[in-house]
C-alpha cells in the first residue's frame, strides 16, 4: 500500500524553542488518524506543516520532509492548490461575514467555478456531508455567522469540504461544542474516510478510541509511538508514558 503522506526527520523550531523533534511517520490513504498528546506536544504545528499554513509564524523553521502522493510539499510552487488538498478544521469556527450559502461557495468561486447549477450543487453536497443541510436549505441566504457555535463548526468542515480535499485535517473540532453535535460530526467523518485520508487531532481520547484506525501519541515534540487504536488503548502499549496519559496520569 503507498502511503498518502511520508513525514520523515521532522523538526520544527519557533525560534529557540523546539516544537517538533525529528518526527517520522506514515499516513495511509484513507484512514482515520488520531493524535493525542498534552498541550505544547506539537500536535497542531504537525498539521500546520503538512499543509503550509505554518509560514504564516514568524520565526517558525522546518527541517526534514513531509510527502504528499511521494511529492515533497516544499516543492510544490502551488500553495493555495496544496492548501485545497489537505483542508483544515481549527479548534473554533471561524465563519466569513457571508451567508451561509456564500461560505461554501467562496472556495469554488475563488477557483473560477461561476455556473449557479454546479455551485448550488457543491453547496447541497457539501452542507449534506457535514449534516447541517436540514437545519439549513431554508435560509442559505442567513449570515453564516449567525448559526449556533455547533452549526457553525459544521458550517467550516463544509468549507472545507467545497475544496474536494484528499486529505483533511481537523484540530480539536469538538473543543467548543456540545457532546451530541460532536456525535454527529464523528458519524460524518466516518462517512468521509471513504473519500479521503483524516488527521484527528484531539484532546479527548475516547473520541480517538472511537474513531480512529490508528492512534499517535505525541509529548514534548516527541512521537512516542504510532499504531492501530486497539494496541495503543490496550494495556500494554509499547510506551509506559502512552498508557498513563491515556488513563489520566497526566496531560
């Protein structure tokens, strides 16, 4: 099986201060996995460097490679291209003053899609994979930014799925939402590994339990160790550490 990302020898600095410690791992084309770990792990800087939005931090700097499709990211000349192959969800919605409609048309439109018959069908499938259309095909003209937190979360996963992303990327989804919406995007993002490859990053380890093919955990910038979800949530991971963080020791 050819792997959809290759990460190899990754560090990353913010200045002085080390974030990642020369990190390698594999990701497999369309799998769920999930990445766990104590805050200050380098679990959100590992999904800014995978697809470039790092470059955004001043003073950041990477070494090592990360491959998409055998390709090294570096060297792709297309950033906003790259960025619509590997979609990102950030721990709080971050709705455009648009309505709802415009909010998952704005990426195809930004590509140079204007036919309305293929937009309003980006829209309908998009906002159907991220279950908020039923809430929402009455009032897509409403401003995004009025739906409710849950709502809106869905809202930017549907943005980003307006991008037909091959891989996506999510951090912390759940952080600011109630438990039976986070239900509902679990049971989506279930639906969408037939489609693409999914980087979980989450603070709740039951939800990587639950989700999850397979499970890394990372602490202080270290990959302690990668494997299926069953093994890491056994009783015996490979790693004393991976075990008292997930039954609560610390972190």
């Amino acid at each position: 099986m050819e792997n959809k990302i290759e990460i190899s020898d990754l560090r990353v600095h913010y200045g002085d201060t080390p974030a990642l410690n020369g990190i390698s791992f594999d990701v497999h084309p369309n799998e769920i996995l999930s990445i766990i770990g104590p805050a200050q792990s380098g679990k959100t800087t590992l999904l800014k460097v995978i697809n470039r939005t790092l470059e955004f931090t001043q003073g950041a700097k990477v070494e090592g490679s990360v491959k998409l499709d055998g390709v090294d990211i570096q060297t792709i000349g297309d950033v906003y291209g790259l960025r619509r192959r590997i979609g990102m969800v950030l721990p709080l919605p971050v709705g455009l003053p648009l309505s709802i409609y415009d909010n998952v048309a704005f990426a195809p439109r930004t590509a140079g899609l204007r036919t309305k018959s293929e937009l309003d069908e980006i829209v309908e499938r998009c906002l159907q994979q991220a279950a908020l259309w039923d809430e929402v095909k009455d009032r897509l003209d409403t401003l995004g930014t009025k739906l409710s937190g849950g709502q809106q979360q869905r809202l930017t996963i549907a943005r980003a799925l307006s991008h037909q992303p091959e891989v996506l990327c999510l951090d912390e989804f759940s952080i600011a939402i109630d438990p039976v919406t986070t239900m509902r995007i679990e049971e989506v993002l279930k639906s969408l590994q037939k489609e693409m490859t999914i980087l979980l990053v989450t603070n709740l380890v039951q939800q990587a339990k639950r989700l999850a093919n397979r499970t890394a955990f990372f602490l202080n910038g270290d990959l302690i160790e990668i494997d299926t979800t069953d093994v890491i949530f056994s009783d015996n991971p490979t790693n004393q550490a991976t075990y008292d963080y997930i039954n609560g020791s610390f972190g």
